[in-house]
C-alpha cells in the first residue's frame, strides 16, 4: 500500500513538469519515461527470472518503425499500436529460443539476435529510409481525440507509463511470477517439482518484448521522428545498464537509472565532446561500486545508521 | 496393481566406470524401500537416473507402469513423484511459505496466471503452513529462506517434496549433516508418512536406514548385493563382509 | 556466373579469417578464465588504428600488425589486472564492464582519429590481383589474409592439441580446479593466453583495417560477427572456431551478395537451427 502511495506521489510531481514552461525539461522527462519503461522490460528478465538479455533495443525499435511506417502511411492509431506490438512480440516469440540456453551464452545470443535485427534498419532503405529515418509521425488520436501540444502528450505518456507499470507490479507478484522467481532461484529444483522452466522462460521473454515494444510506440509517437538512432544496438546495452543501475526488481529502479543515462545522454552530451568516455566510465563505476543498484545503494546507508 | 517403480537392467557408464551396473529391482505401493551402501556404491547415481536427471546407457525405468526411461525430469515428476536432492535445492530468496506454494503448484505445471496474486488463496496458504507446521519450522514461515540454519533448510527441502501430495517420495540423504534432534524429527516425519505414499530413500547412515526401512536393498561397486527386510540384510553374510564387516 | 560464385566463396573465406583470428582468442579466454570480453571489439579497432599510425610513420604493413597486437597486449594487461579481476567472476558485470571499456576506447579512437572511414595501407608486396585457376582474378591482399588465417589456426590447433601447454589449457577449459589441483601454475597460463588473445585482436585489427577500413561503430559490427562464431562454434572451443568462421564468413558474403537488404538478418536462421538442436553450439560442451 505504502508503495502505491509512494508511486501516485511520484506520478503526481512529474505532472507539474509541464507546469514550469519549458519545452526541454518536458521532452527530457518524457524520454526518461519512455526508455524507462524499456529498461523495466530488461529488469523483469533480469531481477524476476535471472536472465540479462540485450536485445530488447531492437523489440523497442521494431515497435517505433512499425508505428512510424504505419501512421505516416495513413492508419489509424488503433490500428497502428496494436500492430506495433504484434510486430514486437512476434520478434520477442523468434528471439525467445534463445532461452534455450543460459548464462553468458544467452547474453550473447541476445546481442546477436539484436543486432541482426537493427541491421535492417540500416541495409533495407526503401522500408526505414536509412540513414534519414521516418519523419513527421503524428500524434496520436483515438476517434479523432488525442494530444494536440506537447504537455498534452506528456500526459498520455505519462499516464500509459504509469498503467504499465502497474500491471508489470501485479505481473511481478503473480502466481507466474513467483514461479520465475522460483526458476531464476533454483531451476533444477522447478524442474524436480514438474514445471516445464523453458516454456515459463519462453512466456517471461515475450512479455518482456512487449513491454519493450510498448516504449517503442510511445517513442515514436514523442519523438515524431524514427532513426538507426533509435535501433542502435547501443539502446540495448544502455538499457541493460539503467536497469543494473537503478537496482534491486523495485519498480522504481529502472526509471531512475533512465534518469541518469538521458541525463548524460542530454545534457552533458551538450557540455563536453567525448561524453560516450562518461557513459563508459559509468557502467565501469557501476560494476565496480554499485553493482547492487542504486536502490541497493540506499539500502546500504539505511543499514548503515545505527 | 502395477509397481511403483520397476528398474530392469540398468547401466549408467561414466567413460569406461560402470557407476550403476546392470541393476534390476521393483517397488510395490506402499513400500518403504531404502537404498544402502557405502560411499560410492553408485546409489545417488541410481537415484539420479531413476528420477531424470541423467539418461542411462541402458535399461529400463518405469513409474507408476509407464516407461520413462527417456522422459524428461519434469514429466516424471508430474507422474506424481515427490524427491529431494543431497544437497539442499531450495528457494534460498522466498520465504518457506512461497517455497511450499510453488512445490504444490508443479505437480500439474500451474501457477500461469498473470494477474492472480502469487500469495495464494487462504486455504492454499493455510495448507502451506500446515506442511511447514509438520516439518517443524513454522516459526521461520515467512523469514527469507537464505537466513535458515542449515537443519531447517534440509526440513524444508522435506516439505517440497511431500507438498505436491505424491503418490512416491524419492529421498536422497536426507538426514546428511543433521543433528541428533533435527535427524530424529526428520525420521519422524519420514515414519509418519501415510501407507498410500511410496517411499525409495538413498542413505548411508545404517542407524536412519534400519530405522526407516521396511525393506533394504543394498549395492556395492554399482551392483545390487542383498535385497529384503532390514532383518534378513542384517544377518546376509556379503553385506556384513562389504559393509558391515568393518564396522 | 561461376565467377561470382567463386569471388564471393573467395570473400567469405578471407571474412572468415578474420574473423577466426578475432573469434579464436574471445572463446579460449572465455575457455580457458571464464571471462566474457566485450572489448575484443574495441582491441580490434584501437588496434586497428594504432597499426595503421605506425604503418604510416614507418612504412612497414608488417611492423604495422605487429605493433597493433602488440599495444592491445599491453591495454588488456592493463584492463585486466585493474578492473576484469574486480568482476570476480560474475558473467554479467563482466559483459557490463567490457562495454564500457568498449565506450572508453571507441570514443577515444573518434578523438583522436576522426569519424571519417580510414584504410591501413595495404604493403606493396600484397597489392594487385592474384589469378587462381579457373581464371578468376581475386586481390592478393585478401588471399593472402586466407593464407594467413590457415597458417594461424593450423599454429593454434598444433598449440592447443598437441602440446603440453595446450593439453593444460583444454584441461582448464573443461575443469578448471582439476587444473590448479594439478598445481600448475594457472596464473602464467592465462596471462599467456589472455596475451595471445589481445595480440590477435590488436593484430586483427590492422589486418581488417586494409580491406574493411576502420570507422567509428565497426568494434561492434566486427564483435557481434565474432560473437556468432562463438555461438555458432561453442564457447572455448578453437575447432568450434575454425567451424563458427567459415560458417558466418561465407553466409555474410553470399547473404550481402544474394539479399543486400537483409544481409544482417541471414545469420539468424542458421542460429535458431542450431539453438533448436544444439544449443551449445557445434562443439561446445553441454552447460
């Protein structure tokens, strides 16, 4: 209960961030929901069933082209995003034999896979357009009604992010995910009790690609614009790493370590060429000093007091 | 009806080491069969490939009447075995009462539901703990199971598989490393388990074994040596010369 | 017809030497320490980079390759003495930290050398077209880098299986306690090993850099082939290698020639195939 309250809270401040006029800190915000979001998809592989995958970049961007191709092609909304999830639970059900296998092998079965598949963002110009992207994607609208301005479409995100992270909160304390958990515990022992784990792994990893595709969608709709950029394989690992960094399966955790990466990524990139240096320097911090999270971190200083 | 357990032939190499060799035995329901022998007689071997966790080389596994011998782990559990592992195979970041839920849901491979919650209806929960209640650690319930004594984790590790409600118990050891009090409260529960559950049990403590066995088959160097009530075994001339003898 | 047929046999050949020599020393460091290195792509890069600055101070290719490994050498000593033993063994903070590593040395290269494509000089010796029977004429750098990329995997295969080093490392690679409870000295072993490894990719590096240029992004575009082969060979294995690279070489050849579109995605069904079959991979060992 507590924690509902803590997130209405959460979701109550950030409503008053269009409040202060200024166009950057909205679109920054929103960023930091939308890659939020896809960094709470590699936190559930990662914190509920033990598995790091690096591929969810490419469910995000095969989610943000299909909406992008498709609205810019003169379908409605409603039609659009459902397919745009289709588009990425159908890549998360072929990518998601690689659960097959485990530890690193699946680390880097996921990294291929991934890359494979924003390479064709790239090499198949006349569907992305290349280099250039998809530009001019509209807002969305539902019958007509939808956001018209920016703080308008801030509230959208705003609220679809926060109705995704309730389900994924209820998802994560489900009987399904107490049997992740059981598995990402001790899979020999899920077995021994007669549980099929790889079909439970295979069912994790597409939820994890939806989720994923749904911040593709919400991307492309803020963004107004889709490029390689956003289905680098670069989105992938820095998602890996604000999930590592926020911490600790908290549902708050992801978001904050969004917070950090944009940050770096808008505003120091601003300050200082050669910033990708500190992005490194950070997951190298973050393995050597805080490879608990952020969130582990303030666990460790309220332990700490007396 | 059928027996329970029904090994004929079996052999499991490792490189050119016969580790099980050509073992053939049966249990029928009912039965509290423990499986004896020194360190190294091939028994865990036996267990293992009795419940799926390695292929043999050759020969037959059937539970319950049916083949298994090239049936998967998991399957074989849902026939309707219960089984524990040497070394304690728990679910060290739940508390017991989840580790029971998830015990009781295998048997049937459940527990899909996205949006019901994973702490289980009240009846579900109170069997739970009347389970922990049994094996004597419902004061721990709901502490984080990494934080057990190593005694009550080897209890818990009794509740996983007794919570499916099995039709055969297969245990392995699971008295190693106990104390006098914690090994008498496990044997209890051990005796204590009703006529219609079928209990195979591998040890190598003679004290738990002629304790709990109602029949004793006993193995050396991979084979089957003596068979029979714990009585008959006691006074077999090979077992006291390769087991016993030197005690 | 039958000509380009060859050509693109011939390019996936010279691809899959390269990539044998990138491959080999990632799957025997993984092998042999456990340790997953995510920076072979960036050591095939800076290595890249720092053979092609001597090649152009001293107009040596040679001296070129040779300084490119040997740099690498020095970096991963230095990365991994400081930083990769702190992961302490945990496969994930370890393909964390090499990323980031990644990051450091690729942006570091743009710095100093700019984002614009850059070819290493290819020597005089290896320049013009070679003509092979069947009269197809193919450039004589890329044949000799197949020469090249036989000699050095026929070199490993003789290290790995016929010699007592080699027999200590395949020993590590399938138990490794059983290896230090031998009481060999483990850690010159993999100071060895991990040496050889950087000097590949260092040398690499170079040797890629005079037919596929270095630019910024292609440590990734090279790791993620690499990667493939590991997968597609199994992890630790050199024979899995020599497998793994001629696999994904002639695939992306053909795949780039046939479906320009979507050549990135061909190497997807051949690993879904495997996964189904044999997940861990051609000659890797159940784990």
């Amino acid at each position: 209960m507590g924690r509902l309250i803590l997130l209405a809270a959460i979701a109550l401040a950030l409503a008053t961030v269009p409040m202060l006029g200024n166009p950057f800190w909205v679109g920054l915000t929103m960023q930091v929901l939308v890659f939020g979001l896809l960094a709470v998809s590699v936190d559930f592989m990662i914190r509920q069933v033990g598995l790091f995958p690096l591929c969810n970049g490419a469910f995000f961007a095969v989610a943000a082209y299909t909406v992008a191709m498709l609205e810019t092609g003169g379908w409605p909304t409603v039609a659009a995003v459902p397919a745009a999830i289709a588009a990425a639970a159908l890549m998360g059900m072929a990518f998601g034999i690689s659960v097959r296998t485990g530890g690193v092998y699946f680390i880097l079965i996921t990294l291929a896979f991934g890359q494979m598949a924003l390479s064709v963002a790239t090499s198949w110009t006349a569907l992305t357009g290349g280099d250039n992207g998809i530009t001019n994607i509209p807002y969305p609208a539902v019958a007509g009604v939808g956001p018209t301005d920016l703080s308008q479409m801030f509230f959208v995100v705003l609220a679809l992010v926060g109705l995704m992270v309730l389900v994924y909160a209820r998802i994560i304390t489900s009987q399904f995910g107490l049997t992740l958990n059981g598995i990402r515990d001790a899979e020999t022992r899920m077995v021994a009790l007669g549980y099929r784990t790889v079909t439970r792994k295979y069912v994790a990893f597409v939820i994890s690609s939806v989720f994923a595709g749904v911040a593709g969608v919400l991307y492309a709709y803020t963004n107004q614009f889709v490029s390689p950029a956003a289905a680098s394989l670069l989105v992938s690992v820095e998602a890996g790493l604000m999930a590592i960094l926020g911490g600790s399966g908290t549902v708050i955790g992801p978001f904050l370590g969004a917070t950090v990466i944009m940050g770096i990524r808008n505003i120091v990139s601003a300050m200082v060429p050669g910033w990708p240096i500190l992005m490194g320097l950070v997951f190298i911090a973050v393995v050597l000093f805080l490879p608990r999270g952020l969130v582990g971190l303030t666990g460790r200083i309220k332990r700490a007091r007396p | 009806m059928s027996a329970v357990l029904e090994v004929s032939g079996l052999t499991k190499r490792f490189g050119g080491l016969a580790a099980v060799d050509d073992v053939t035995f049966q249990v029928s329901p009912g039965e509290h069969c423990v499986l004896l022998g020194p360190n190294g007689a091939g028994k865990t071997t036996l267990f293992h490939l009795i419940t799926g966790t390695f292929p043999a080389t050759t020969g037959r596994i059937a539970l319950f009447g049916r083949d298994v011998t090239t049936m998967g782990a998991a399957a074989r559990c849902r026939l309707g075995v219960g089984r524990t592992f040497q070394i304690s195979n728990v679910f060290p970041t739940l508390t017991p009462v989840q580790n029971v839920l998830l015990a009781m849901g295998g048997g049937h491979d459940g527990g899909w539901s996205l949006f019901r919650s994973g702490r289980g209806d009240r009846t579900t929960r109170d069997r739970a703990e009347a389970l922990l209640e049994r094996v004597g650690i419902a004061e721990a319930a709901h502490t984080e199971t990494a934080s057990l004594s190593y005694g009550a984790r080897r209890q818990l590790e009794l509740a996983l598989a007794l919570a499916g409600e099995p039709r055969a118990v297969f245990l392995d050891e699971p008295c190693a490393g106990l104390s006098p009090a914690e090994r008498s409260r496990v044997v209890d529960i051990i005796e204590a388990l009703p006529e219609s559950i079928t209990l195979v049990m591998v040890e190598h403590d003679m004290d738990v074994a002629f304790q709990v066995a109602r029949r004793l088959v006993v193995m050396n160097r991979g084979r089957l040596i003596a068979d029979g009530s714990p009585e008959a075994v006691r006074a077999d001339a090979t077992v006291q010369e390769v087991y016993l003898g030197a005690a | 017809m039958t000509h380009s047929i060859a050509l693109q046999f011939l390019n996936g050949l010279s691809l899959a030497a390269l990539l044998f020599l990138l491959a080999s020393g990632f799957t025997l460091t993984f092998g042999l320490a456990r340790v997953v290195n995510m920076a072979h792509g960036a050591y095939y890069l800076i290595g890249g980079y720092l053979g092609l600055q001597v090649v152009v101070w001293t107009g040596s290719f040679s001296l070129g390759v040779v300084a490119g490994g040997l740099s690498v050498v020095a970096i991963n000593f230095a990365v991994d003495r400081t930083l990769i033993t702190r992961t302490k063994g945990d496969p994930l903070l370890q393909v964390l930290l090499t990323i980031g590593i990644t990051y450091v040395i690729a942006e570091t290269a743009l710095l100093i050398w700019g984002g614009d494509p850059m070819r290493v000089p290819q020597p005089d010796w290896a320049r013009g077209p070679v003509v092979l029977p069947g009269d197809v004429f193919y450039p004589r750098y890329r044949f000799l880098l197949i020469v090249l990329g036989l000699a050095v995997a026929a070199l490993l295969w003789a290290l790995y299986r016929l010699t007592p080093m080699g027999a200590i490392v395949r020993a590590g690679v399938d138990d490794r306690e059983m290896t230090e409870a031998l009481g060999v000295n483990i850690t010159l072993l993999f100071t060895l090993v991990f040496a050889l490894a950087a000097f590949l990719a260092g040398a690499s590096g170079v040797l890629g850099g005079a037919f596929l240029t270095l630019y910024p992004h292609a440590e990734w575009d090279i790791l993620i082939l690499a990667l493939v082969v590991v997968i597609i060979g199994g992890l630790g294995s050199i024979e899995g290698a020599m497998a793994g690279s001629l696999f994904v070489g002639l695939i992306d050849s053909f795949g780039r020639w046939l479906l320009p579109e979507a050549a990135g995605f061909m190497l997807f069904g051949p690993m879904a195939v495997l996964l189904l079959l044999r997940p861990q991979g051609l000659f890797g060992r159940a784990h």
